[in-house]
C-alpha cells in the first residue's frame, strides 16, 4: 500500500512539474506549444479557406471546445487521471506477477528499423481506436459518454477534442494491451502522436478537402463530416465512418458513407437539443442519463 500511496504522491508532483515545463519552456518535443501551433494554424486555414463561407470564425461553442481541447490533453492528468493510471498499470503489472507472468512483451520490435516501428504502431493503434470508436456508437453505456463530442453543431478544428474524459480511460484501457505487448509505451513516438492530432484538427476543421485519391487511405474533412451527421439511414444506426486517423479500415469493413458533399448538413443527433451548454453540466450529464435508467 505504501508503494501505491508513493506513486500517487509522485505522479501528482510529478505531472505539475511537468506541466509547469511544457509551458515554460520551448523544445521541439513541447506537446503544449505543439498543440497550440497546430490549433492556430489549422484555425487560419479555416479562416482563409472556408468551406461553410456562412459560419462565423468564432463559431458556436469556440471557447468551450478550446477549453475541453486543454482539458482533455493536460488538466484531466494534472486533477487525477496521470496518478489513477500509474497506480492501475503497477497493480497490473502486480497482477501478473501472481501468476508468474514478469513480462507482458509477446513481440519486441526495439530492434527493428525506426520506420517500421513507426508505420507499425501507427496502423495497430489506428486500428484499435477504429474499433473502440464503434464501441462507444454500439454500447449504450458508452454512447451517453460519446454524445458530448456528437453534440458539436457547427464544426471546427477544437471540435476534435470535445470529449468526456471518460472517453481517455476507454480509449488509454483497451489500448494498453495491444501496443503493451508489442513492446509500444503510450509515450513512444513523439512525432506520431502530433501526426495524429492534426489530421484531427483537419478532420473537424471547417475545409472541404478530400485529399484526391488518398481519401481511401486517410481520413478526411468531407469524411468525417458525415460521422456527425444528425440524419442517417436506418441500417447504419449505429454510424459511419469511424476513422480516427485512416479512412482504411472503413472502406474495407463496409462502414464508409459519403452520398454527397455534407458542407450544409445537419450535425447532431435525435436528441442533441437536451444535451446542456457548459462543461461541469455536460460532463455530469452521462451519469444522469445512466442512474436515471437503472
């Protein structure tokens, strides 16, 4: 117990320490300055090449989704979740070692070309995250968590990281085991993780790009647009495309779905109007909705 009460102590001191750095300083693997450069770039881009000519360039809900966009990337691990999860992977690891199991690595590819560890961990991570995004659309549980991010209404690059935290121990729990087991830290490749966060940025930006023939093989502006839309048909209740970084896995799985250009489109969901406006409502909200069933 006081091994666990230590790493609490120290993933607390230790995140601050951290954070305090991220905005203090300036180096090229900075995720705070990093985000920032990204978030005003891609919002320039909105501005100077505006798909939706109509939408205002702060947009409905701008400042919330640019506080959930801090919140989710760095508050969420400073008021708990950092030390909740150090504390989660050593009783794990403790777990393991119970019945006999000292290493979880079933593939070691520390060894391999950097490239290869790269493309590898890019596809593996990608394709796990499009199967946990069907989960939060086919789970009912998991889609009063997943309804926050479907409650944007007017699209824009900070839409991208409104989302229930819960989402970050959904995602970051069935992640670890996978990318664990081939030897993959959830720190490993700085550079991936900013790859990812900008084509996300773009995904939700307000820009019409399809980028041509690699709209089979990247998700996409007027992809991911029709992920929010409001109307679907009947047989893909559940949604379409799922992609988080590659439009692959939805055209190969049959859940790809564009029938036209989705500029004008409807964003939301059925009941979208009785999702409330602020942050502390909206991350209270689930919870309601699950008590309220049981």
């Amino acid at each position: 117990m006081a091994d666990y009460l230590k790493i609490i102590s120290d993933s607390f001191t230790g995140y601050w320490n951290y954070l305090i750095s991220e905005i203090t300083t300036f180096a090229w693997h900075n995720y705070f300055w990093w985000l920032v450069g990204l978030s005003v770039l891609v919002w320039a881009l909105e501005l100077a090449l505006p798909w939706r000519i109509e939408q205002k360039s702060i947009r409905r809900d701008f400042w919330l989704d640019g506080f959930y966009m801090f919140f989710n990337f760095f508050l969420f691990s400073l008021v708990g979740y950092n030390a909740i999860s150090n504390v989660a992977v050593e009783a794990f690891g403790d777990l393991l070692g119970i019945v006999g199991i000292t290493n979880l690595v079933a593939i070691e590819v520390s060894s391999w070309p950097i490239l290869v560890q790269f493309a590898l961990m890019f596809f593996i991570a990608d394709f796990v995250q499009w199967n946990i995004h069907r989960l939060l659309h086919r789970v009912p549980w998991l889609w009063e968590f997943h309804k926050i991010h479907h409650s944007v209404k007017e699209m824009g690059f900070a839409a991208h990281l409104r989302f229930h935290w819960m989402e970050t121990i959904v995602y970051k729990s069935i992640q670890y085991l996978p990318l664990g087991m081939i030897g993959f830290g959830i720190q490993d490749f700085f550079v991936l993780h900013i790859f990812t966060v900008a084509i996300g940025h773009l995904n939700h930006a307000n820009v019409g790009w399809d980028y041509g023939p690699l709209k089979y093989f990247l998700n996409n502006p007027r992809m991911h647009i029709w992920h929010h839309a409001k109307d679907i048909p009947e047989d893909r209740k559940f949604g379409i495309n799922f992609g988080i970084s590659l439009s692959l896995w939805d055209y190969i799985f049959g859940t790809a779905w564009i029938p036209k250009p989705g500029r004008d489109i409807e964003l939301g969901y059925e009941d979208v109007d009785k999702m409330p406006t602020g942050f502390i409502a909206q991350t209270i909200r689930p919870f309601q909705a699950l008590f309220s069933r049981s």
